[in-house]
C-alpha cells in the first residue's frame, strides 16, 4: 500500500543517450504545490529547463513526467503521472557549467556528481547523482582509489549557481515563488510513515562519486 503526503509531488526529468537510446537514466526532485501543477509553467517548467543544464549536448531529455508524492511497497514511482510529456530537449551543460574542460569526453556512466538538497528543517539532506555531465578531464584517480574532481568544489558551485539562475529554480528555495517551493519529505521506509517536509535551502554540489548505472528493483 502506497503511503502519500498531500500537495507533494515529484518531478522525474528521463535522460537518453542520443547514439545509443537503449542507454536511459533519471533525476527526481521534489517539491510543495498548494495548487495542482501545470506543465511548462511555474516550478515544474524551471525543473524541465534545469534538467537540461545537467547534460551535454550528445544526450537529451526525453520525458518529464509529475507524480504525486508516494511511497511505499509499491514501484517508485507509484500510480500514473498527472503530467506526463515526450520531449526531445538536447543538453546544454557547456553554457553553464563553464569550468567544466573543453571538448566534453564522456566517462562511465557510473561516474556522477552528487549534489545535496539541504533543507531548513531536521533528517538527512535530499541528493541527486547527476550522470553524463563531468567528463574525462573533470575528474581523476589514483589505482584502485574513488574518482576526485580535477575543478574546484567552489567553482562547481559557481557553475550549479548559473544553471539555477538560468531555469529560475533558484526562486524555488526556502518560502518559493507562488505558493509553490522544492522540499525534501521524510519517510521512514522501516514504519512506513511520513515524518513530515523541510523546505529546501538551496543546492550544494558535494564530490564526484560512483553510482551503479542500473538498480535491480528498478526502481
């Protein structure tokens, strides 16, 4: 049984490699609505925008699809989509996240840049593993060692600043823009309770970091 939470809702941006469209992945944010959300407008419009500063110009999103916020023993994400849409918008990352090197080299797909979701209120920060964005010269490693980032942390956080001023997202911190803000919600899988919500206080790139590129429960 799916356990919900009210004017919640998730945002899940699809990725799909533009050679290989076998090759799919996927980023979730969160975010409160005291309204029902309408494509293309408001948050959910600065989330498609921003979903494509994450990658470069050899991928593209593919889908943008809203669910309301649930969890439980269900598959994530559970029900249908109140907004569902195919789209075919190519990455952008090369105008905005400018420290990274030039030309973009691809790495592994289980390469990923973890950015943290810190909130105002109590329990872990949300995150995000953004996939297909740091290349090869953007990171490094000793034998046997986890990859590092060859640019500063700082400077990464300057480029995240500019690709969040470019989608508007950044109006969706703390209070929000229109009665609308991104969030991170508490669950407790282990009682299956939602522990409340914590409005976002901003974005905070963390390190380069490995993620498996599949998830047997596909979720």
């Amino acid at each position: 049984m799916a356990v919900t939470f009210p004017d919640y809702y998730d945002f899940i941006a699809t990725y799909q490699n533009d050679d290989d469209p076998s090759l799919k992945w996927r980023n979730t944010w969160t975010f409160f609505s005291g309204t029902a959300p309408v494509l293309g407008a408001g948050i959910v419009g600065a989330l498609a925008l921003f979903a494509t500063t994450l990658i470069h110009s050899d991928a593209s999103v593919v889908l943008f699809d809203v669910y309301n916020w649930a969890r439980g023993r269900q598959t994530y994400p559970n029900g249908s989509p109140i907004i569902s849409y195919p789209a075919a918008d190519p990455g952008v990352a090369d105008a905005h996240w400018t420290h990274l090197h030039t030309p973009y080299v691809p790495v592994g797909g289980e390469v990923v840049l973890r950015i943290d979701h810190p909130s105002t209120g109590p329990g872990k920060p949300g995150r995000n593993f953004i996939r297909a964005l740091m290349g090869e010269a953007d990171i490094q490693a000793v034998s046997g060692g986890p990859p590092i980032s060859t640019i500063l942390i700082a400077n990464l956080q300057a480029d995240l600043a500019n690709a969040l001023a470019f989608s508007g997202l950044s109006s969706y911190f703390h209070a929000g823009l229109g009665g609308q803000y991104l969030a991170n919600v508490r669950y407790s899988k282990k009682n299956g309770v939602v522990g409340g919500a914590s409005q976002i206080d901003g974005f905070s790139v963390i390190e380069v970091t490995t993620n498996k590129r599949t998830r047997k429960n596909k979720k």
